[in-house]
C-alpha cells in the first residue's frame, strides 16, 4: 500500500507542478512573452513583500490588511489541506488492490480536483488581495527587487 500512495502522490505532485508553471527565472514557451503562466509575473508573493516592506515603504494599515488577508488564506489552506490528505488516503487504498475500480478512482480523482481547484483559487485570491493592497509605486519597486533576484 505504501508504494501505491507514494506513486499516485508523485503523480499528483508532478502533475500540480507542472500546472502551477516553471520556477521563477525559467520560461515556459506558449502563447505571449512569456508562456501561459506569465500572469503570475504581476503578483507578488507575501514574503516578498514582508522582507522588503522597509524598502517598499510599506504603511501600518497596509501590513494589518496583508497580515489578516494572509491569516484567512492559511486557515482555508490548512481545511483543503487536510482535505486533500485525507482524500489522498482514499486514493491510496483504492489504488491497492491488484485491480482497481476505475469508476471509483475516477470519482476519487473528481474530488481531489475540486479541493485542488478551491487551492488554487485561494492561492490566486490572496495574491489579488496583496497586490490592490498595495501603490503603484509600492508595485514597482518589488517588481524591480523581484527582478535584482533572479
């Protein structure tokens, strides 16, 4: 059992690392400049902002927006966490037999993209919420910053 969830959860690693892009400073080749992931390019990540908020000028009522916008999204990270693990046992018992249920592993990959799904769009909402948190100047300089770094 142990090597059927430690393949499926490669598997499902591999695949959400492929979907999330390549690391910052590589490109992925597809439509526009950079690639389809390009878009990630306009956000900044909350521990950019945090180890540069002296540089960025960063106000008090900014950093109590950011640090209660942040506390949500790791409370809704840690739920679809445990969701997800607990999803992934499902996965892994399903998958030990020498045959499978395909209906049901198929089923069991629906629910595991849907709290994927919710994951991501946590991700991509807190990004929303740093960056019109932030000026436009305040944008700039971290994008400079971001740019110095890779």
């Amino acid at each position: 059992m142990r090597v059927s969830i430690l393949a499926f959860a490669f598997v499902l690693s591999t695949a959400t690392l492929a979907a999330q892009g390549a690391p910052p400073g590589q490109r992925n080749p597809g439509p526009g400049p950079g690639g389809p992931d390009d878009f990630g390019r306009n956000f900044f990540p909350p521990e950019l902002v945090m180890q540069h908020q002296t540089e960025i000028g960063l106000q008090d009522a900014q950093r109590a927006a950011l640090t209660s916008a942040v506390q949500q999204a790791q409370g809704k990270f840690m739920d679809l966490q445990w969701k997800l693990s607990a999803e992934g046992e499902k996965m892994g018992r399903l998958l030990q037999p020498a045959q499978v249920d395909e209906t049901q592993v198929l089923e069991e990959v629906d629910r595991i993209l849907v709290l994927e799904r919710e994951m991501k769009r946590a991700q991509i909402g807190l990004m929303v919420r740093i960056k019109n948190t932030l000026t436009a100047p305040q944008q700039a300089k971290l994008a400079e910053i971001r740019n110095r770094t890779e």
